[in-house]
C-alpha cells in the first residue's frame, strides 16, 4: 500500500511538481536535467556573449555559485535575454530572473 503525504508548496511549485511528474513517468523525481540548476526564480550569471541593444534573441551565461566568498562557474549554463531591449556586457555578474514563458531575463546594471 502506498503511503499519502501532503506536499505544502506554493502554486508555481505544484507546477514544477506537476512538470516533474509529467516528464519522468513519477521515476527519478527530484533530479534535474544536465545544465540546468533552479533554486527559487533567481540565478547568478556570467554572461558567455554580450547581448546587443535592441537583440530579442537569446544568448548563454554560466550559472555562479558563491563557494567560500568566491564566485565560481558551476558548468551549468542557461539561456538569458535582454528584459530592457537595452546591450548588457559580459562583464561582471548578473541576477537573472525566471520571468513566466519568456524565460530568464538580464538587466545592464
């Protein structure tokens, strides 16, 4: 007999629960596919390649992990976009932000 427990989670958690479920059959749940690591709905990134004024298009950026007071690449990377339209530099780090079906989203700073 399969025990029932009650999962308290928020309406976007039950989503990714839902997702979870979908895609691995109720096997496995719990890990996560290779390059890609969501804590919440904000990474730290390092950008691979500039974003263009105006670019609409994607491009990728190294997930950080702050590791004994030093930022360091986790070898995951994701896929971020302007969210201003404005160019953003690889230079420095950025907050990207899960933003509903757009994806993850980047801000000059």
């Amino acid at each position: 007999m399969t025990q029932q427990h009650d999962i308290l989670t928020t309406i976007d958690g039950a989503r990714t629960i839902s997702r979870m479920i979908d895609e691995y059959g109720g096997a496995g749940i719990g890990a996560t596919k290779s390059g890609i690591a969501v804590v919440g709905h904000a990474l730290v990134v390092q950008l691979v390649t500039a974003i263009a004024a105006g670019a609409t298009t994607t491009v990728k950026a190294d997930i950080m992990d702050l590791q004994g007071g030093v930022w360091v690449k986790t070898g995951q990377q994701i896929d971020v976009r302007s969210m201003t339209g404005l160019a953003v530099s690889t230079s420095g780090r950025r907050v990207a932000r899960r933003i509903s079906r757009f994806g993850w989203g980047v801000v000059e700073s």
